[in-house]
C-alpha cells in the first residue's frame, strides 16, 4: 500500500514559482515511477514530470526548462519546483506512484491511467496573469 500527500499549492502571478511537496508513505518503491499530473477544469489529466527508481528523468514538453522534478529518499519526499509559471499551468496537480517494472517513465507519463497506481488528493495551483 502507497498513501501520497501533497501540499505546496497557491496562487502566483503569471512568472512566479512554487514547489509542491508529496509525501510518500510506502514499504517499498522498488521499480516504482513517482510523478506529477495535472487535471485543468474540463480537460483531461495530463502528466507533467516523473521519475524512476533508476534516477531516469522524463517532463512534458511544455515544461521543459521550468519545472523540476527532484526526490529526497531519506525524508520519502517528491518535488516539483515550478518556476516561470504560466496562466495555462493553472490546474489541480496529482502525485503518483506505480510500479514501472514493465515501462518507462515516459511511457507512464503518457499513457497512466487514473484507476491504477496510486495517487494523492490534489493541490490546487492557479496563475494569474
């Protein structure tokens, strides 16, 4: 069993930063991808940036060169530095958690569903312009 917990959200001017914080509370995240998704208000959940067990590293292309995804495993952390943001990165952003033994993190940025892995509650992050 995996529990996430994130926080961190807020509101920004357009070019403003934050960093959301998961925590993750597992017995072993071996072979698992964590990450970060996003859900805007009547558009589909969207990943943004992940990361293996390996150290692989993977962002949407329209976060590139903003947003940075990091993890500190001695305090069972996940980081999303948000930087340069924009008024279409406002959305509810999820961390997640599933087992990659059979996938990139790529791969599971594309194509994860929603009914399977783990996943937080949600913070809200909303940029004005």
């Amino acid at each position: 069993q995996v529990q996430l917990a994130e926080s961190g959200g807020g509101s920004v001017q357009a070019g403003g930063s934050l960093r959301l914080s998961c925590v993750i509370s597992a017995y072993s995240l071996r072979r698992y991808c964590l990450g970060w998704f996003r859900q805007a208000p009547g558009k589909q959940r969207e990943g943004v940036a992940g990361i293996d067990s390996d150290g692989s590293i993977s962002y949407r292309d329209s976060v590139k060169g903003r947003f940075t995804v990091s993890k500190d495993s001695a305090k069972s952390t996940l980081y999303l530095q948000m930087n340069s943001l924009k008024p279409e990165d406002t959305a509810m952003y999820y961390c997640a958690a599933e087992n990659c033994a059979l996938r990139t993190v790529s791969s599971w940025l594309t194509y994860a569903d929603p009914g399977s892995g783990y996943w937080g509650q949600g913070t809200q992050v909303t940029v004005s312009s």
